[in-house]
C-alpha cells in the first residue's frame, strides 16, 4: 500500500473510503524520533467537508478601539485535483466569548428569557 516507505516522500492509495492514520520516524545513526501520526479521511468526491486549517490575525496585539482581520485559511478536498467540483465555499463568523466587561455591551442585542409564573388553578 506505501510507496517509497523509507523516503522523505512516500505515498499511498486509498483503496476504500474511510480513516487512515499514517505514522512517521525518523532516525539518524544514533537517535530515533518520536512517532508522528496524520489521519486522512478517503471518500467520494462531493461527500467531504471543507476543512479550516488556521485562522490568523492581522496584528499580534490588538488595542481597545481598533479593528483587525482574521481570515480563514480552507481546503475543499473535493475542489482539489482528482475531483475538481469547484464548488463554492461560504464563511459564518461568530463571537462566541466576549471578556466579562463586553458583557454590558453585548446585553441591548440580547433578547431577555421571558419568564411564566404559575397558572391559578
């Protein structure tokens, strides 16, 4: 199933759809490494997801009051080679924690939980 096992570059076909893990170790005439592993997912093309590999900051430190960039970085494996589908990739940013002081600012764009007492009866 490998190719060129003991290179620097070696390959494999995924014969069936599924996880494979791939482990690595390389060693000198007196040391070995410790075992790295990657874990790839074969299947059809059109039935993978898009997969978010970073997301960076445009500024190291951001100061109160001042805007900065993230952007994404993405790989569609079923626009790659092999299926080419170039479909199109939509992005859904969301805040999902704020510092303890953003919460007064955040509180006007909440909606309250409405609370029923108990019914007579």
């Amino acid at each position: 199933m490998l190719v060129d096992e003991h290179s620097a570059i070696a390959s494999f076909l995924a014969d069936v759809a599924g996880e494979y893990v791939v482990q690595l170790v390389v060693s000198n005439s007196v040391l070995v490494s410790t075992p790295v592993m990657v874990k790839v997912t074969s299947g059809p093309c059109g039935a993978r997801a898009p997969v978010v590999n970073a997301i960076q900051i445009d500024k190291q430190s951001v100061i109160v009051g001042t805007t900065f960039q993230l952007t994404a970085g993405v790989n569609d494996p079923d626009n790659g080679a092999g299926c080419n589908l170039n479909q199109t990739l939509s992005y859904d940013w969301k805040v999902v924690r704020l510092p303890r002081a953003a919460g007064a600012t955040q509180q006007r764009h909440r909606r309250e939980p409405e609370h029923h007492g108990r019914r007579p009866g």
